[in-house]
C-alpha cells in the first residue's frame, strides 16, 4: 500500500519518476501543479524543460484556427470559439437573473437558443486511440510483489488544470500483493468515477478470474455511459492475465521469464 503521484505537473519530462520520488521521499500521496514541478526539479529531475514538440504545436495551431473544437466544454457560450465562456444554464434564483440580464444575457435570449444548453462537443467522441497516451504497466517480482504506474499527457484539448484518471488511486491502476493487478486506459474523466482497477483488483480478492473481473468492472461503467471508450487489463498473482474493454478494440502486451520476447494481446468489445 504505498503510492506517491504527481498531477498537472509541468515542465517536467519524467513524471512517473516524479511519482516515485513522492513515494520513496515523503509521506504524502498526491503532489499537483508548479509546487510539483519544483519538488521534481529539487529532487534531481531535469527541468524547467520546454515539452512542446513541433507535432504538438501544429496540433495546438491547427485546433485553435478550427475555433478550438473540438473541446471538453458543455452548456456554455459562446459554444463555437474559444471563448471566454460563461455558463448558460437559467439560473432559479430571480437576484441572480437579474445580474446576468445587467451583464447583457435576458432569460428570454437562453429561452431562445434552448439548443445551447446541450454540449455542442461531447468528450465521449474526444477520447480515442489517435488522441491519448495513458501507459499502464504491472509488474510481479521474482519475490511475488506486485508493483503498478501510469503515465500520460492527459487529453487532447483538455481545459486548463484538468486531471485525469492517472494519478488517481484504484482508477488507472491499482495493485495488491496478496492478489493481483489492474492497469487502465481511456475515458479517464469517466473511468475515475467508477475506479475500475479497485473494483478489478477487489473483485479478484473475491474469487474472480482476471477475465470476468475485467470483464464486470466495463461492464458497471457501460451501463451507465454506454458510449464511453475505455478497457482494462486484470493479472492476478500467479499470472494469468485477461483484459476487456467498450468503444474500441484493445491490446495490451505481456511478458515473464520464460518468454523470449513480448507478446500482444488483442481483445474485442
């Protein structure tokens, strides 16, 4: 049960040593934003370090000519620029109407264009294979502990200060020496509410097979966000190993001791 993560940390290329270093260092669980970056850096990372890559600069010049859509978003305007924004639900309370008509925006013009209060993007079409880059990795020692770490940039487009389901305990990676391990990749904004690698991990402890826990913890978020994209990757102690996933067609790679080079698994929705 030990755990160190770093969360919108920037300027610093090696975040998953970050968390490693919040593990081994301090008795914290969580480190997030420039007070991240600092601890990094004191603790011997490289940084202040640009990060931007030509790819992600034309990426970045491309999105906002496009007015910067596609983005994560919903029930504000104006819904088709970059903004500022400002929320367009009709507020309940008259004062508060009241101060929104004095900045310009009636009731009657929300009542008016009814279809701004639906998101004019959803983050569920956001969210695929070309356009994230969670890594999620297991490892079981030669003694059986079990050691788990996720890494990413987070979402393409994502709004400022946005944390997804990476340095989340039980969400993108979970593990347990006395059962086993999940990793997770995805919808993480979806993901993290359901902890899927807790539930993987809880539901091994049970008696599960790998397959049937993976299989049941997309199963619980795709009853209740049918078109989330997301998949998981359950190993128990002894080995064996499964996946599962919703949205997209999933692979993962394994490999032990007695194998002479990494072997992909692809699993079907």
């Amino acid at each position: 049960m030990e755990i160190g993560a770093v969360a919108a940390m920037r300027y610093v290329k090696d975040a998953i040593m970050a968390a490693k270093l919040v593990m081994e260092h301090t008795g914290h669980t969580l480190l997030v934003g420039e007070k991240a970056t600092s601890f990094a850096i004191s603790m011997g990372l490289a940084g202040p370090t640009n990060l931007s890559s030509p790819e992600s600069i034309e990426k970045w010049s491309n999105w906002r000519q496009n007015n910067c859509q596609p983005n994560f978003w919903k029930n504000v305007a104006p819904a088709g620029n970059c903004g500022p924004y400002h929320p367009i639900n009709i507020p309940k309370d008259p004062v508060k109407s009241a101060v929104w008509e004095n900045q310009g925006i009636t009731c009657q013009e929300w009542l008016e264009n009814d279809n701004l209060l639906e998101p004019t993007n959803s983050h569920f079409n956001s969210v695929n294979r070309h356009n994230h880059d969670t890594i999620s990795m297991a490892v079981i020692d030669k003694m059986g502990h079990v050691a788990v770490g996720t890494s990413t940039n987070g979402a393409t487009f994502k709004i400022p200060g946005r944390v997804g389901d990476g340095p989340i305990p039980g969400s993108s990676a979970y593990g347990d020496d006395e059962v086993g391990a999940c990793g997770a990749t995805g919808d993480g904004d979806i993901m993290m509410r359901f902890l899927p690698c807790y539930q993987v991990v809880e539901s091994m402890r049970l008696g599960m097979e790998p397959r049937d826990a993976a299989v049941d913890a997309i199963s619980r978020i795709a009853r209740k966000y049918p078109d989330f994209v997301g998949a998981v990757f359950a190993l128990n102690k002894k080995g064996v190993h499964a996946g599962a996933c919703h949205g997209w067609t999933f692979q993962y790679s394994v490999r032990n001791s007695s194998m002479l080079d990494v072997e992909v698994i692809t699993v079907t929705p």
